[in-house]
C-alpha cells in the first residue's frame, strides 16, 4: 500500500504492536457476526471471500467474528464454530486468505450463555445463574462449579485450536453480556461457590482463563480480551469497575485491551446510546471512546476503541492519546479500501457508513445473514461485475438512491449511462431526510453517489423531466424507471386547510409551521419530523393510529430514537386514528370510538409514501429494455433501494 507523505491520517496509517505483533496501520476490523459460515459452523466460501475482500482493502488487524467454543455456547444459526478439531482445516483457510493481504489476523471465541436460545443451541441454555435475558426471554440452567472449569477448559483448547489453524492472536470476548462478562456483573451473577460474590470473586473465571491460556500457549501469544467499560444497565458494571477488572487482567497476562459497551438489554435501557459499540445515527459517533480512554489510563497494554468512529475522529484520537488502536467496523463492511484510500489521499472517495444498523446488526438480530444498506457486495464478494458484452446507451430517469446506484454499476460495466433528475438536486429523499442534524450521516453518501456517477462519465441532466415522449425520442437501448414516490395520503376532511403541509414540505423548507404542532403518523418519517420540529423548540405531538410510535425501525436504533423524541418533550399518542383536520387542530378516534379534539397551530402528515408509476405503466413495450427500481416499485428503505439499484445495473 503506497502511502501519501503528507497524508493527515499520518496516526491512523503508523505501525502499532499487541505483545510481539507487530500490525501494519492502526485499523482493526472488529469482530463482528456475518452468519456466513455453514449451518455446521464451518468455514464457508462465502465468508472467506468476505474477510479477503475485507484484507485487500489494508486494515491493519481482522478479529474474525464470535466463534462458539461449545454448541452451547451458540448464539446465532450460522455462527462460526470453532468447538471441534474438525474446524481447523477452514479456519486455516480463512486465517491465510487474510494474512496474504499483509494483515494480522486474531479470531474472537465466544460462548452466549444466556444470550441465546435452545432453537439456536439445540440443547438447553445455561448461564452463571439462572436469572434470563430480557430480550431472548428464556431461562437459563445455572453452571454447576464442575461444569464452570470444563467451561475454563473449553476457553483454552479453542485457543489452541486457533493457535493452531495459524492466527496471529485470540481475543476473549468477555464484553457485550456473554458468558464471560455474565460471570464479571452483578446483574448476571447471583453464584454463591467460588466463581460468584463480589468482584474479586466474580473476575475468577475471567482470570482462570487467561492464566491458563498462557500456560498453553506462552507468553508470546498475543491475548486480547474484549470487556465492557460499563454495563449501562441498573446495577450492571460501570467504568469504575471497569478499571479495576482492566488492572487485573493486565496483571494475569492480556496483551490488549478492547473496550465496548452494553449486553442485549442495554438496547432497552434509554441512558446508553452505543450499544455493543453499534451506535445509530441518531447520537453522535465516538460513544464509547471515553471508557477506552478511562482503562487506558491505568494499564500499560494498547488500548482499542470502537463505537460508531470515522477516520477523521480516528485520527484526533490517536492524535491526543485517548486510545492505541481504531475499530472501524461497519465502516469497513460499507468500504473495505477504506485504508487504502486514506493511503493514497481519496479521502472523497470513501463510502461512508450511514448507522442505520438495518443491514447488519438488525438482520443480525433477526437470525439472519449480515448485508449492508448502502453497499450490495457485502456479502457477496465473490460475485465480481461482468463487463458489459454488448455496451448499450442506458437512460436512467431519477436520481435517487436506486437511480444513481443503477447508473454507477451500469456505467462501472462500461455502458453509455444518461440521468434525467426533474429537480435541481440528486439524492431524492435523501435530500429532505438528511436535513435534520440527528440525520448527517446520510448526507455523505447522498454525496458519494453523485461523484462517483460523475466520475465514471454518467451523463447528468437536472432540470430534465421525462415523458413517454422524450424517452422514446432519446432512443435509448434501455431504460431504467426510478421515479421514486409521493407523499401518502388519506382521505381526511380538512386536509387542504393552509396550516396542513406534509413532513417532506416541512423538511425542505417549504412549509413554516407554528409553535403547536401535531404529526399524524408515527412511523419513521414521522418520528424523525417530530424531533426535528421539537428540536427547533416547537410543542409537538405524534399521533399515530397503531399500538406501537417507530414500528418500523429496527430494534437497534429504536431505543436511541425514541430517547430522542422524549429528550425533547415529544408527546406520543398511539392508538387513534385522524378523522378530521378542523381550524383549531384535528379530531381523532381512539380504539373505543371516541372522539378526541387536539389543538394545534399546525398538522404536519407523514402518512408514509406510495410509488409513483405512472412513466413506467406508459412506457411499457415502447423501448427495448425496460427496468423498474427503488420506491417506485414499492416505498422502502435505503438498504432496498441500493440492491434494487445495483441488481438492475448488473443485469442491463
């Protein structure tokens, strides 16, 4: 990787070492689930295409993913196992795939206790004490003292598995409410033998592992040992526990210290805003530095961070000493020659992670395998773009996030790409969905899509609006429809009254609302308006005929989501629906049939979206190839959006 001299990521691309590691940059690719291995727990193509790619881009260090050490310990359908000799050969395979690359390579071994279920282990779930998660709602069986050392035992023999299979380090995953951080918190362990009681006594199966995972491997193995700063949940662990727990392990014979946040009911616990180190879009990033920077002042080990962190922020932490290493997870699954772009100086050209956590954390959570919503390789790395046989002239006609996205990988293909966008500006509903602060991270890939379909020669026209009659007129060899959606509307008496506009208006500045404001709709777009407003110091209430305000938002982001609507005081009707916008406000149903009247000086609608069609219906049989993309073919996410728009340009 050729370096830029004068680069300003000078800290982020210096070499670092862990014990007598010595890493490239200070990158890490943290350990994060894919559920790519196979159903077995083996090493799959898939994943190995994944982390190569992942490697090629220049990090410094990969932590592969969570690997279960038991089938008990199985936390996920497709998790990657490394609980049997069996494992070794794949794991080999994978270790060298990324070390070919110039990375170090360490793999996390895991065991969920009673983060887990028995659908995902087979067998009955167990735990330091029989107290069950709040999330997977399932009672664990409390360890005998017996079974607690097999445990320790088990720790030590899948070190030496993955001692074995030629990584370079292994990481302890005694973060995030896993078994081994279940056994160090109070919330987690009642114990009354010697593995429980006070914190001395709850650190003894950390420490047992550690002590005999050096006796196994010696001093020369690199260990890291993932922990919590801070539980942030009542009565959990807090970072003053932390560093006692970070002085000891140093003591016992870690290496590094890699420092999160948070177990699974830490997403339901409104006073953490980064959980698993996975903040959202709607707190600012960099969450979790201050606990790394906390440990690292009592232990002479490196430090890692990580929380929602770009490579500017990186940077200026290394820069005042808050931290060793920079864990850049999503991030690098958005765009993996990340490093390698701030190398060579393309800082613009970085496709920047938008912490949505839709297409990874949240499918995730869902038992289902990792995507991304703003890149569709991820993956499937190993599907590679065709060049195009025959180069066609493609006019897309929206740009949009499936528009420009069709335009980038058709033109990418070599095809001759023309873009029509009606307005004066591309990005389509990113344009007002990026408007509030809470929602920056989306305006950097709004942006990264318009340069790069500049950059590879896409022919824009704004301004361009396009008709049956112009497109067949432009004779274009294929079309591509991506003409978006409109506002959502019901049939409610009032609604052309001149204090009603709807949240799109209100986003982009067309519409002025007054001091009392009533949303109706209480999904995404409507909760995001409503603090939005709030934030401007507006009285706001949602109102919102289903049980639930923000049903669509993934549980991820929800809790920091709705912390933000109840920071600023917004208050949240569910189960009535509008009947009616009167002079002074609205009248609505509740479940009973009652009536209710709301005043306020405006109503804002945010009802939802519905697909714009009608220039596609017209030109059906009118031009040789004919394509439909994003939220015209039905209003939905981002994450959607993208594939819509990447599958089309890869077929054109």
């Amino acid at each position: 990787m050729k370096t830029n001299m004068n680069n300003r990521f000078e800290r982020l691309l210096t070499p670092g070492t862990i014990g007598k590691l010595h890493i490239k940059n200070r990158i890490v690719m943290p350990p994060m689930v894919r559920n790519y291995a196979t159903p077995d727990g083996l090493v799959s193509k898939r994943l190995v295409d994944h982390y190569a790619t992942i490697a090629r881009g220049g990090v410094g260090l990969v932590i592969v993913e969570a690997t279960n050490i038991t089938p008990q310990g199985k936390g996920f359908y497709q998790q990657l196992g490394i609980c049997t000799d069996g494992s070794i050969t794949g794991l080999s395979f994978l270790a060298e795939s990324i070390k070919e690359w110039g990375a170090k390579v360490a793999i996390q071994i895991h065991h969920a206790g009673r983060q887990t279920t028995s659908s995902v282990t087979g067998t009955e779930v167990v735990a330091p004490s029989a107290i069950p998660c709040p999330v997977q709602m399932e009672v664990p069986r409390e360890l005998t003292t017996r079974e607690v050392a097999d445990l320790v035992e088990a720790h030590v023999r899948a070190v030496t598995r993955a001692r074995a299979a030629g990584f370079d380090a292994v990481e302890i995953h005694g973060a995030h409410g896993y078994i081994v951080n279940q056994f160090l918190s109070p919330v987690t362990n009642r114990r009354t033998d010697k593995y429980g009681g006070d914190l001395e006594e709850r650190m003894a199966f950390a420490l047992e592992i550690i002590e005999r995972v050096k006796e196994e491997t010696g001093a020369d193995f690199p260990l890291i040992f993932r922990m919590n700063g801070d539980d942030f949940v009542e009565d959990g662990l807090t970072i003053e526990d932390a560093r006692k727990i970070a002085e000891r392990l140093v003591a016992a014979g870690v290496d590094a210290l890699h420092v999160t946040g948070g177990m699974y009911e830490t997403i339901l616990n409104p006073r953490c805003t980064s959980a698993f180190g996975l903040s959202s879009m709607y707190v600012p990033g960099g969450a979790l530095v201050g606990l790394a920077e906390e440990i690292k002042k009592v232990v002479s080990v490196p430090v890692i961070t990580v929380g929602g962190i770009s490579p500017e922020m990186g940077e200026e932490i290394l820069r005042h000493g808050r931290a060793d290493f920079i864990a850049i997870g999503r991030g690098l699954l958005v765009d993996p020659q990340l490093p390698n772009k701030l190398a060579r100086g393309e800082v613009e050209d970085i496709r920047r992670c938008i912490r949505c956590n839709e297409g990874c954390i949240g499918r995730l959570f869902d038992q289902k395998e990792v995507r991304c919503a703003v890149n569709a390789e991820v993956g499937y790395e190993g599907d590679r773009l065709i060049p195009a046989h025959r180069p066609k002239r493609v006019l897309v006609i929206g740009g949009g996030v499936a528009g420009m996205e069709a335009a980038r990988v058709a033109a990418t293909r070599g095809h001759q790409v023309t873009l029509w966008e009606k307005s004066d500006q591309l990005g389509g509903h990113l344009v007002e969905s990026s408007v509030p602060e809470f929602k920056a991270d989306i305006r950097p890939y709004r942006d990264w899509l318009a340069s790069q379909v500049r950059k590879l020669g896409v022919q824009v026209e704004m301004g361009r609006e396009a008709t049956a009659g112009s497109v067949q007129e432009a004779s274009p060899d294929a079309v591509v429809v991506a003409t978006g959606s409109c506002c959502l509307m019901a049939e409610v008496a009032g609604l052309d009254k001149p204090h009603v506009a709807t949240a799109m208006d209100v986003l982009l500045g067309k519409t002025k609302v007054g001091d009392r404001v009533i949303v109706v709709g209480g999904g995404l777009i409507g909760s995001e308006t409503a603090a939005y407003l709030a934030q401007q110091g507006k009285k706001v209430t949602i109102v919102e005929m289903l049980p639930e305000i923000a049903a669509d938002v993934t549980l991820m982001s929800k809790g920091a989501l709705m912390t933000l609507l109840a920071e600023n005081q917004v208050e949240m009707l569910t189960d009535l629906k509008i009947s009616e916008v009167t002079d002074t406000g609205v009248l609505a149903v509740d479940k009973e049939h009652n009536i209710r009247s709301l005043e306020a000086d405006s109503v804002v609608l945010a009802w939802g979206l519905s697909p714009v069609t009608a220039l596609y219906e017209e030109l059906k049989g009118k031009v040789p190839e004919l394509y439909m993309v994003g939220d015209c073919v039905e209003p939905r996410k981002i994450g959607e959006a993208t594939r819509d728009g990447y599958r089309v340009g890869t077929v054109i």
